[in-house]
C-alpha cells in the first residue's frame, strides 16, 4: 500500500502538497490518482481564471491511464 501527493516548485502558486493519496496499492495505481488529483485542481484554477485547458492527443483523463507511450506520466 502507498501514499503520496504532487509537490510543484516554491514560487508556482500552487498548494505545498496537492493530489493527496492513502493506501492505494501498487505504484502504478498510486501515480494515477495522484494525477487525477493534480488534473482536478489544475481545471478547477481554470475555471476561476476562464482559461480553456486542452488535453494533447493520446493524454487520457478519463481514469484509463496517464501518460506517454513509455506508461511514464507526463
């Protein structure tokens, strides 16, 4: 079982520790939803802002998996 979350660099304006997982198993698993957590928070300041954000061809934000071809997030 694993627990983490996104640290961004001091300066970029986002929480300390954003995408907060407990207990997911498998490190795979873990990134997931940690990245689901991060792509949450990245739309919602969107929304505030009223900035469109794209997704770039072959990003899955549906839950089936993030990242390039490699499986590596991006």
């Amino acid at each position: 079982m694993l627990s983490g979350y996104a640290t961004f660099a001091n300066g970029s304006g986002m929480p300390a520790q954003i995408g907060e997982v407990r207990h997911v198993f498998g490190k795979k698993n873990a990134k997931e939803e940690i990245a689901k957590g991060v792509w949450e928070i990245l739309q919602e300041l969107a929304a505030k802002r009223n900035v469109k954000v794209d997704v770039k061809e072959g990003m899955d934000v549906d839950g089936e998996g993030f990242g390039g071809s490699d499986g590596r997030l991006v």
